[in-house]
C-alpha cells in the first residue's frame, strides 16, 4: 500500500461546477451554495448556548485564514466553518457547524487588531457552543480544544499560543457530563 506525501494531495477545487442545459441549479444558487459566508437564519440554531470569555491573541496569518472560511464539498467534508460579515467595530464570527446537519456547533467571536498598534494583535474575545450536545454537556476548555482542533485542522491555523491537542481530545468523553433528564 502507498501513501501520499503532502506534496503528492490535490487541492480542493473551487472551480464553479457546471450543470447540465435541464438542471433546476442556477450559477447563482450555486454560488451561495458554495459560499463560507454565513447568513444568520439559514442553519440551525444552537439549543442551548453557553459563551465563555476566551481573550486569545492570534497572528494576522491566523485572522486571513480564519476569515476564508471552509465550505464542505463533499460528504468525507464533516465541518463548514463559516465566516459573518463584519459588525460595526470590525469584529466577526467564525460559525463552525456540522455540514451534513447544518447545525452549529461553536462560534468564534473574534476582534481585529487595533488600528493604531503595530504590536497588538486580534483576539479570539470568547467562545459560544452547544450546551446541549445529544443530552451531553461539557465545559468551555473543552469546547475550545474542539474548536481549536477544528480550526488547526480544517483551516489550517497555526494559534501558536497553545499547546498541541491530540485528536484523542476532541469529544474527550471524560469531560462530558450527562444533562439531567427534565
């Protein structure tokens, strides 16, 4: 059995597919379909909510590749990551939700790099996840290993600032606790 080196893996395309003369798909539809912006109503919205204070500092490399998003193209592609238009301050959200279910699962919400410091840096202000994961629920260090296993692996982020977090740790059953049932 052969295995591909880095070098050897192909890109993902992000080439516009084309439809036949008598598809019902418009070019676009299928540019929103393809699109990392996240547009507020139109995915699932978190049951139960819980944000906590997070204040990462993250590069300028880091906020680039955070606000190109990640659109799922096929079904192998588990997560979108999903990127909110600027609010009046400049600050913006990165929805990470599961492609399939188009639920969301976390939110980054992040704030630039003031314009005035040269050696200041954006941040990562705080976090919102699910607070009820399939009656489960776990706390914000967990959610922000998950996120930040999620963001290193799908977008390619860097956050030098933390450790490595081994795959082992993303729903690390041991900091899930059981909801009391209502």
């Amino acid at each position: 059995m052969t295995s591909l080196s880095n070098a050897d893996k192909k890109e993902p395309t992000t080439a516009f597919l084309t439809t036949d003369s008598d598809s019902d798909v418009d070019e676009e539809e299928m540019k929103k379909w393809l699109s990392t912006t996240y547009e507020r109503g139109s995915k699932k919205p978190m049951k139960e909510p819980l944000t906590a204070p997070w204040g990462l500092p993250i590069s300028d490399t880091d906020v680039e590749k955070l606000k190109v998003g990640f659109k799922s193209r096929s079904m192998d592609d588990r997560w979108d990551m999903l990127i909110e238009d600027p609010d009046e301050n400049g600050n913006i959200s990165l929805h990470i939700l599961r492609s399939w279910l188009q639920e969301e699962c976390y939110i980054l919400h992040i704030v630039p790099k003031p314009h005035n410091d040269d050696e200041g840096n954006a941040n990562i202000q705080s976090i919102t996840w699910e607070g009820n994961k399939a009656g489960l629920q776990y706390d914000a260090e967990q959610a922000k290993k998950e996120a930040v296993i999620l963001s290193r692996g799908g977008l390619h982020c860097g956050l030098e600032t933390l450790p490595h977090y081994p795959s082992s740790m993303f729903w690390d059953t041991s900091a899930y606790k059981k909801l009391d049932a209502e």
